[in-house]
C-alpha cells in the first residue's frame, strides 16, 4: 500500500519489462526503497539509522560467513582457530577485527534507532506491529550476539556463557535441568561451543526475515516524522529515491568512517582484555563484565540483591532483566497519547530527557563496573526508575499531559504554511 | 486494563528494588566493606613508549631482535609461544637462512621416523616455538602448583599490556611495611613474590631479569633491567598481533578514501535536495 | 478442514451421514491430520532430547581422589564433571568458627557435621561453584582471598562464604554445593 500520489514502476528496457512480467523483483525494490516510496520530507538525520541497521546486518553476515570458512567451532581448537584468522589467513585480522567491531556498531545504531523511536512516538498507533517486529529483531540480536561472544573461547566467553546460562537455573523447578539441557554438559564445553556457532551462525538468517516482515510493516502506514503529524498531501512528501538514498548514502559515510576507525585503530577499545586468554574452567576472571551492549541490562541484573518474600533475589533480577525488554512490547498500549511527536509533549519531554536518557547512562556505566559500592546503589536507583518511567510514567503523562498545538500538516512545519491548509481553513470557515 | 497492570507491575519492580537499595545501603552502613591490600597497594602500569604505540607506529626491528632473544635466553624456560611461529621471525629481519638456523637451535618434539616413538629433533621454519613443558600437569608440578602462562598474547590480555609486562619485570619489591602494618593478614606466603603491577600483589613467579648483563645483546646495546624489559615488551607486542602496522598503515587509505567519499556524498546530497529545500526550519528543539 | 458445514455442490457421491453428522471422508481427513499431528511431535522427541548430555559427557560423572596430602588449612581443587571441585582440610580454628555461627542467622541453614561425613568433619567437599551464577569463587589456593568469613569469596559478585562453606554475604542463595561423595578407604574418596 502506498500514497496515492507514489510514482508507478514504468519499466522501458526489453529485459526489465520481462522481469517485471516473470518476477517482478526490480518493481518490488522500486516501491519499497525507489522512486515508488513517498516519505515524509522532514525526516532528520536521527531517521538514517534504519538504513544503516540494515547495512549493519549485511556486513555481519558477509564478514560472519567468511569468518566460518576458517573458523573451528570445537573447544580444543577454536581459541586457535581465531588466531589462525588473525595471524595466517589474508585479511584475516581485518575480516575478525570488522566482525567483533560491527557487532558493536550494529548495537549503537540500533540503540539510536530505537531511542528515535522513543523521543518520536513511532511505537504508537498505526504502527504498533513495526515496533513489535523490532523488538523481537533486537531480541534476537541479543541472543547472537551472545552466542558470538563466546566462539573465540576466550576466558570472558566461557564465563559469560556461564554466567548467562546460569540465569536459567534461576527458574524454579525447571532451571538446573533446563541449563544442562542448554549446554548439553553441566558446564559450557564443547557441546555449548558447537551449537552455539551453529545457531550463531543461523540466527541473522531469521533476523534478516523478520527485518524483512519489519520493513513490510511499515510500507502500509510509512514512515512517522518528526513533527508526529500523519502525511495528507503530496506536498508533505518526497520520493526515496533519490532523496533518501542520497541521504542515506552521506550517512553510511559518516557511519563507515567511524566505524573503520575502530576497526584499523582501536579494535579492541570495546573488547575485553580477558579474552584474548584462552577459556579455564577453572579460574573465573576477577572481574567477569558483558559486552557493552549489555551492560544496561546487566546492570538491572545485578540491581536486585535482596530478597522479595518467597521470590529469592537471584530470581527477580533475572525476571527484571527479562522484563526490562518485555515491557517494550506494550509500549504502544502503555503510552496512549494522541500526540507522537515528543516535540509537541513537553512533560513527556521532560521525563525523556530528565528521567529515561539519565538512567540509561547510569545503568549503562554501571553493568560495566564492578559489583561494589556505590555502582550497585546507583543501579539500583535507576533500575527503579527504569521500570517507573515505562510502567508508571509513561501511562500517567499520556493522561494529563497537555499537549502543545500540532502544526496542520508536514508541509506547514517545514515552509511555515501549507496553501491547502490554507484554504481548506478558508473553506471551513467559510461553511 | 493493560495500564493498571502495567502500573501494578512497575511499582513491583521499583518497590523490590529499592528494598534492596536499602537493604544494601543498610549493610553498607553498618559493616562497610573491608578495605583490601590489593585495593590500596596495587598500581598501574608505569609509562612504556614503544616505536609501536599510535596510530603511525610500527615495529622497531632492532629492539624486537633484542626482545627475541630475551624471550629466548630467559622467558622459554618456564613461558611457552605457541601462537607464533619460527617462520614468523623473517618479520623479525631475520634472513631466510638466519630463520632456518634459529629455527634449528630449537628442540621440538618429533616422531622417530624408525620406530615411531615419540622423540625431539630440531625445529624447522614452520614449526611453532615448542611448550617447556609436555603439559600442565607439568608446568604446575614444576612451578609450585603455578602453571605459566602462554606468552604469545599475553600484552592484549592485560590492560595497558605492553606496559604491564614491562612493569611487572621490573616491578618486583620487598613488601612495604606500611601494607604488613594496616594488613597483617595479607603478607606475601612463602613462595610467592610481591609486586605491585600484579593484580593480586603477590606473584609465583620469581624475579626473572635480576641483574645486568644477563643476556648479551648481539647489537652490542647495553643490556640493563630495564633494557631488556622493554625490549622482551616489544618482543611481546609484536608477538600478540605481527599484523598490527600492517593494520594502521590500511587504516589511513581506508579513512582517507572514506572521508572523500563521504564529501562527495554529502554534496551530491544538497544538489539532490535542493529544489525541496525547507524555506525555514520550524523544528527548533 | 471441511468437517461442519452442509454438503459441497456438485458432489456426485450421496453424503454418508454419520450420527452426529460426521460423515467417514471428514473423519478420515480428520485422522489423517491427527497423525501428522502425532508425527510431527514424535519428531520433537529426538530433535529437543539430542540437546541433553551425550554419552561421553554423561561417562565423565564421578572422580575419584587422593586426599592423604591435604595439610590442615590447605585446600585442592579437583575437576568433577568438567567442574572444580574443592576439597578443605579444616583446622580446628576454622571448626570451631563455623560451630560457633548460630544457624539463625544463616540464609541455607547447614550445620558443619551436616555438610561433611561422620569421622571426617575436618574433611569439606564442595562443589567451586558459586551459587549465585557459576563462578569458582577464590580461596582454595594459596594466597588466594578467602573473604571476609574465612572460607571462600567469589570475584564475580562478591558473594563471601565461611569456613564450613555457608553463605554469608553477597548475592548468592545458597551454600556451595557438596556433591554426593563417599570414603573408598580412609584416604581416598569418590565423588559423583
């Protein structure tokens, strides 16, 4: 579905009007990221992070796929084997360093494409099953790159296998049975190591398919905007290509030039030290820490150090941490104000700016320190907050808030006035 | 409905939390922490600058000999490599020939082509630096239950590494007073060795490079402590990645050819946008 | 499935009625897809069940050990199932020190005696797992902190435990796990 006023896919050459008659792949392309696409024309620059997302995407799969080629997912072996890449294979310490550093890049742009998402209301109707199909993406991007993590078999990622697959046993009844049965083993071993390549291996797979269903999703309302306001006439729109592409291609610049600086000078500014030794059952690191991408969640983890009733404490953390994800889900019920754009929400704005970004930065610097005074205070300060702000807050403010007058249309926002506002005003007042 | 539930549970999790918090902040309170010896005697790694560091350097191949044969004279006796191969000393400088030599000086373990027992013989180019120990039952039964660590990565394993290594070498001391005077309990037990680079302050190993001249250098640089500290961190920074100027010098093409790109990117932007462009920015916050 | 509505149009066959107007196509259809169904789970079995341990893993699950060497005061680690094990020889002091600890305060209330066999209470078999996630706490070796209870501390998230092994401090729930063992002869156990 689309405007009514999208371009149509008008192929010329033999060859194109051919396909388009036997697999219509080049009209698919052109209504979904062509000249077919009408998109709002105020997007900013904190709405390229899709696009790079999905480039982020690509590049994992293509360095993880060749990576594999020289990779042996085998506990004896594949601490070696990740030398061998970086030491013998040609190229091979660029295609590691690209791999490990994109997996991190991929979570910055993903983390601000979601934060976008907040500020602008683009979880709220009519685009709920988007926002649903990105939490399930960035619930499977944990789970890989989890699994990434640990096929170097360096010290931090057999701790890190350990430690997160003990959280399973934290589940009553269930959980020793459910860990062993995770690991194939009482501790991670080779039967962990193995499943865990092949399912790191297949998970990008089933992420590209619901990127897919995510991308699809959003072809049926379009994309929000900064002002929140829905799209009503041509006016309001532009075509992706070519003024997104080229958009996107200034930012995939930008992107790859900060992303290259890690690779080719700090490539192991965002790993552990840790891991470059070879994994030891048993000697645990004095200072056992996630990726950083984890650190918030770890950080909630960690938060819940006494006890709730009959709920022992290790059990709420992990059933905090899990939720601190799950209640993303309900987002779009939890938050209802009519209003998207957090422009035109000024307590909203306030709680966002002075509640939500805060705590994520405490949380964030915290899942990364050690577990001591005052880091797990401070968590737990703002885990608390964490969980007011989306099941509290958010449901509250929606209620009272007084929203700030929209403008009647994108085009108005963007030139000050818009001639059909205009006399569509006139025409009204004139009736 | 979902609201309600949703504050239900919100207020759960904040209200647990807190308990916590203050459970914490309560114990916190009444018995702090013991402050610990590693805590307050244990240092950062002094300041080493090699011909590596920053984003232009690379190795300097006289030093990186140098270090070479520290590792070889001193560290091998107890410190395997085994990531790195003899052929990699051709990066080294080494001629072809000087590689097949120094290769040959080393005994690897081998296969009687006869009988098939296992024997040694020399090694060759493509042979890796052999393991002193046949395994880590070994190594621990030798070293007074201590296995020594594998050496090949062993600056990207530490933080600050090339200099850890470098401080840790030269970093062996007698225990000072003021630490038996506040911590009583923590006194180096007999075996160990203090030093304050090490994370636990107290280290199985013993002071490996204790007096000058220990090695002779074949360059005729006068071989102090901290001479041959800093050439076996060398040693062992180009050890843990041989691949690491070949990265930066990438790097700088990659970033430049990026950068023009990016300009070109940018400016093919504004063209494209031109004719759309906004009259006046209403977005202001 | 076509099991409820009237008959299709056109269907030169006379409908056979069943009592409660089942007819057999529509319970053949139905049985057809129930075996799929039966099928389909029978195949979960394998595929869920390869993930448990295997064989060689399973083959791995007892130790035998030598603790004639274990001075009082010392400590071995040992590997059990792929996992430390610790084996203490308690001093007298560190007995008495776990005996004196009133089992009230304890958070997995445990005696000595309970946690060690009877004729060997100076003898501490426990699995080096941290309770909390998995860690092997440190204090079995030389040198090594032992916390502030005398017994063991995990570095991962500060969980201490005393000389009898008890949790104290920290977020850990329960005591470190002593595995199911016996003495084969005085000096040598068996464990698992």
């Amino acid at each position: 579905m689309s405007f009514p006023w999208a371009k149509h896919y008008a192929p010329k050459h033999p060859l194109t009007r051919f396909l388009d008659e036997k697999l219509p792949l080049p009209r698919l392309v052109y209504n979904a990221v062509g000249a077919g696409y009408p998109v709002p024309r105020n997007l900013n620059y904190m709405y390229n992070f899709g696009v790079l997302a999905g480039f982020c995407l690509l590049l994992q799969i293509v360095t993880g796929v060749i990576l594999a080629m020289h990779y042996a997912p085998n506990s004896l072996v594949a601490f070696g084997s990740t030398e061998h890449i970086m030491r013998d294979v040609n190229w091979g310490w660029m295609l590691r360093y690209g791999h490990a550093n994109g997996a991190s890049f991929f979570f910055v742009v993903v983390y601000l494409h979601i934060f976008r998402g907040f500020f602008y209301g683009s979880y709220k109707a009519p685009r709920e099953m988007i926002w649903l199909l990105g939490v399930v993406i960035f619930l499977l991007m944990m789970a890989t790159a989890f699994m990434g993590y640990v096929l170097p078999w360096g010290q931090m990622s057999y701790w890190g296998a350990k430690v997160i697959t003990g959280l399973f046993s934290a589940i009553p009844l269930v959980g020793e049975p459910l860990q062993v049965w995770l690991l194939g083993g009482y501790a991670p071993d080779n039967a962990a190591l193995n499943r865990f390549f092949s399912l790191h291996f297949l998970l990008p797979f089933v992420i590209a398919g619901v990127v897919i269903l995510h991308i699809w999703a959003l072809h049926i309302p379009g994309s929000t905007n900064p002002t929140g306001v829905e799209v009503k006439s041509e006016s309001d729109t532009v075509p992706f290509h070519p003024y997104y592409t080229a958009k996107d291609g200034f930012g995939l610049g930008v992107f790859l030039i900060c992303y290259c600086a890690f690779v080719f000078f700090l490539p192991n500014y965002l790993g552990h030290p840790d891991n470059y030794i070879e994994a030891n059952a048993l000697s645990t690191p004095a200072h056992i820490v996630p990726e950083w991408y984890f650190w918030p969640f770890y950080a909630i983890l960690r938060a819940f150090t006494a006890d709730i009733f009959f709920i022992p404490a290790k059990l709420m953390g992990v059933l905090a941490m899990f939720s601190a994800i799950l209640v993303w889900f309900f987002l779009p019920w939890l938050d209802n104000s009519p209003v998207r754009s957090g422009h035109y929400r000024p307590l909203f704005r306030k709680f966002f700016w002075f509640g939500l970004i805060p705590t994520m930065a405490v949380l964030f610097y915290c899942g990364g320190a050690a577990a001591e005074e005052p880091y797990v205070m401070l968590s737990q300060v703002a885990t608390a907050y964490y969980f007011l702000h989306f099941l509290v807050v958010l449901p509250i403010v929606s209620r009272i808030e007084k929203p700030k007058p929209l403008p009647f249309s994108i085009t108005e926002a963007v030139l000050g006035s818009d001639n059909k506002a205009v006399l569509s005003e006139n025409a009204k007042s004139a009736v | 409905m979902i609201r309600f539930i949703g504050i239900a549970a919100g207020a759960f999790f904040a209200l647990s939390v807190l308990w916590a918090f203050v459970t914490g902040a309560y114990s916190a309170a009444t018995e702090p922490a013991p402050e610990t010896a590693e805590h307050a005697f244990h240092k950062h790694p002094k300041e080493l600058h090699l011909a590596s560091d920053g984003p232009f350097g690379t190795w300097n191949l006289e030093q990186l000999q140098r270090g070479y044969q520290v590792y070889k004279e001193v560290c091998s006796a107890c410190h395997s490599l085994k990531f790195v191969a003899m052929r990699d000393l051709e990066q080294l400088g080494y001629s072809e020939a000087e590689v097949k030599a120094e290769a040959a000086s080393w005994t690897v373990p081998g296969i009687d082509p006869n009988t098939g027992e296992t024997t040694t013989r020399p090694g060759e180019p493509t042979d890796y630096f052999p393991s002193p120990y046949p395994n880590n039952v070994a190594a621990a039964a030798a070293n007074n239950n201590a296995i020594p660590p594998d050496l090949s990565l062993m600056t990207k394993a530490r933080h600050d590494g090339s200099a850890y290594v470098y401080s840790l070498l030269t970093g062996f001391q007698q225990q000072p007073t003021e630490l038996l005077k506040k911590f009583p309990s923590a006194k180096t037990p007999e075996g160990l060795h203090y030093n304050p680079y090490f994370a636990n302050l107290n280290l199985a190993m013993a002071p490996p490079l204790t007096m000058d001249g220990q090695v002779t250098y074949a360059d005729g640089t006068k071989a102090t402590i901290d001479q041959m500290a800093q050439d076996v961190s060398a040693f062992l920074t180009w050890t843990a990645e041989p691949t690491m100027p070949k990265r930066k010098q990438t790097g700088w093409p990659v970033l430049g050819f990026l950068l023009f790109a990016t300009i070109l990117a940018y400016m093919a932007k504004q063209q494209i946008w031109s004719n759309v462009k906004p009259a006046k920015n209403k977005q202001d916050d | 499935m076509a099991t409820s509505t009237g008959t299709p149009q056109g269907n030169a066959v006379a409908p056979e009625a069943g009592e409660n107007g089942v007819r057999r196509r529509d319970f053949i259809n139905i049985a057809a897809v129930s075996a799929a169904g039966v099928g389909g789970v029978a195949t979960l079995i394998p595929l869920v069940s390869q993930m448990a341990p295997s064989k060689d893993v399973l083959a791995e699950s007892t130790t035998e050990l030598d603790i004639s060497s274990i001075e009082p005061g010392q400590a071995i680690k040992a590997v059990f199932r792929k996992q430390p094990v610790f084996v203490r020889n308690l001093t007298q002091k560190e007995i008495d020190e776990a005996n004196a600890v009133p089992l009230s305060i304890l958070r997995d209330p445990q005696t000595l005696a309970e946690r060690t066999k009877e004729g060997h209470h100076n003898l501490l078999v426990t699995m080096g797992v941290c309770t909390h996630l998995g860690c092997v706490p440190l204090g079995a070796a030389e040198g090594e902190n032992k916390g502030e209870y005398g017994g063991y501390f995990c570095p991962c998230h500060g969980s201490s435990y005393d000389t009898a092994a008890r949790i104290r401090k920290g977020p850990a729930p329960s005591n470190l796990v002593v595995p199911d063992y016996q003495f084969t002869t005085d000096t040598t156990i068996l464990i698992g």
